[in-house]
C-alpha cells in the first residue's frame, strides 16, 4: 500500500463525527499461539490480563494491536500521534493538540467547537482499538492530516517515527500511580492503595514499566527532535499557552500575527482549561467504551501536581524515586527539570 502525499493543514475531523461503518473484527484467534505462549500477570484493578510482549506488560486483549501496529500501520508524512503512559495527562493534550490543529475549522471561541459536545477522547481515534479489532480501513478512510492517541510505548509503533509527528507527554510517577489508583477505584471502590504503588514499583502494570515507556519516546525526542515532541505535565500546568505555541511550532501550524491578536492561543488554552472540560455535560455522563467500564466524568478528578503527597508516606516516595533514578541512571533524563 503507497503511502498517501501529504495535505494541505485543513485540521483533523473529529473521529467521531466521521459516521464510518465499523469494519467486520478479525478473527479473536489471531496470534492466539504467540498470546498463549508470553508471560502473563494480573493487575489488581482487575479488569484485564497483562502479557510480556518485547520487554512491555500489554493488557492481553491490545497485544493483537501492538502486533499488528508493527506489521500494518503505515503513517502519512502529516499524521500526528497523541503518546502516553496511562494517567499521565493525555485527555488534556488530546484536547490542546486536537483544538490547534484544527482552529481554522473550529475556532477555539466558537459555540460549535467539537469539543463542547464530545469527550476528547471521541475526537481522537485509539489506535489500539482500531488495530485490535482488525478495523484499519477505519483509520485509512480519515482524511489527512489524521490525529491518533496510543499508550503504546514507541517500538509498537515503531513505523510512526521518522514517518510522521509524535507528541508524548509525561508525568512525575508518583502523580501518575495515584491518579491511577483514583481512576480504578471507579470501577473497583475497596481497590488498595498499596497494590497499585506496589505493582507500578515492580514495574508489572498496563502498557509498562513506566519508566521503560518513558526512555522509549525520550530516547526518539533525542534523536529525532523534529519528529518527536517531548512534553512535561508539570511544565505544561506551569505554562499552558507557551506549551501551546511550542506545540503549534513543532506541528508546523505556528499562530499568526493575527491570531496572537486575536487571542487564540488563549482561547484554546481556556476551551480545554481542566474546569472547563470538567464542567461539560459531554464529559459527565457515559463511560470510556465497552472495554473500560468507567464513567468519563472519572477523566477529571484533580489536574493539579503534586496530590501524591496526601496518599504516599514518605518512604513510599522516596522508594519510588529511587527505583526510578536507578531505571534514568545515564540516560540524561529526569522527571523534575522545573
């Protein structure tokens, strides 16, 4: 299959507005053999099983997708990736990058935005999902530029850089392991504390270890500056509209004179500030999809950094940093450049 030529920046459409018919899933069986044969795990929110695929511990049902991600996906040169680890703020950045790349569609102080009446993720299509169920045409059927979201660390789809933009964001670990632990408490309330700490410290948890995640998407930024852009949740809390225009910059769709002037870099800021999002009735009611049984509205607890401090005892800290420190030792990275 060629690959597509690049498009005028038009923006994407949101995915759920595209009204495509749902391709026919593929057979469950496929890579059953392979599946069967990892190393498996289970997780104490209880919702899936995990397997060891290439170094990473992938829920069962998205190892088909990361399979297939690395036969199948073929990117175009103006396709852009929302990258995450779990929990680390990829809501947010689904909606900052989804409103800059499309604001000449829909302008961000506009009463028709997208995101007034969908949950960010529905802009956005889960390449997991898509891969997983055999549903690619779906994803080929998107008019360029397209804009995709994946937790997957970077060598499932591997094909994506230096082919297309990826833009990963991350979060101080300890942040992360409570948002997550607030998120499956939803589904499962008597969940423990300690068994999310403890998993994340073992580094047996969906899509990780964190830490291996995260070196996977630096060590890309390292190498390919122009192709991967490497977010901090921390910073971006600090200064969302700066963060914004280096978005827009690394995109290629820096604002102009007039825009500045026009205030929209605060307009999309504002449209996709945490109480904002947090207050639409499209991000109160329904659940995540049929796999996540959780209500959206669990999307948007706190936002803020540093809640790791009314869960975590001291030594609970301390003995997660060090864990991690140990995992970043020489590799130039570090969770905390505030």
């Amino acid at each position: 299959m060629s690959t597509p030529p690049c498009s005028p920046k038009r923006g994407p459409i949101p995915f759920g507005d595209t009204n495509l018919v749902p391709s026919p899933e593929q057979r469950k069986e496929e890579h059953a053999d392979l599946i069967s044969a990892l190393p498996s795990a289970s997780v104490p929110e209880g919702l899936r099983k995990l397997r060891l695929y290439q170094g990473f511990w992938l829920p069962e049902l998205f190892v088909p997708a990361a399979i297939n991600l690395q036969q199948r996906f073929e990117p175009r040169c103006d396709d852009v990736i929302v990258a995450s680890f779990p929990k680390c703020g990829t809501t947010w950045l689904n909606a900052l990058t989804f409103a800059t790349m499309a604001r000449a569609a829909y302008p961000p102080a506009g009463d028709d935005h997208p995101l007034l009446r969908l949950n960010p993720h529905q802009c956005l299509p889960f390449l997991e999902s898509l891969f997983q169920g055999g549903r690619e045409a779906e994803l080929e059927a998107l008019p360029s530029p397209r804009l995709m979201n994946t937790h997957m660390p970077l060598p499932m789809v591997s094909g994506a850089v230096p082919g297309c933009r990826v833009v990963y964001i991350c979060r101080d670990p300890k942040d992360m392991v409570v948002s997550r632990w607030h998120f499956f408490r939803r589904h499962r309330p008597e969940l423990p504390f300690k068994s999310i700490f403890e998993s994340t410290c073992d580094g047996v948890t969906s899509y990780g270890p964190v830490w291996d995640h995260v070196l996977s998407y630096w060590r890309a930024t390292i190498a390919r500056p122009d192709k991967v852009l490497f977010l901090r949740y921390e910073e971006l809390l600090c200064d969302p509209a700066g963060h914004v225009r280096r978005l827009a910059g690394f995109l290629g769709m820096s604002f102009s004179a007039p825009e500045e002037e026009a205030g929209t870099v605060d307009s999309i800021v504002q449209l996709c500030s945490f109480g904002h999002l947090k207050g639409l009735e499209a991000n109160k009611i329904g659940h995540l999809n049929p796999l996540l049984p959780i209500p959206r509205d669990a999307l948007f607890r706190n936002g803020a950094s540093g809640d790791w401090v009314n869960h975590m005892t001291p030594e609970m800290a301390s003995r997660l940093d060090d864990i991690v420190a140990e995992k970043m030792r020489g590799t130039g990275f570090t969770f905390s450049e505030l």
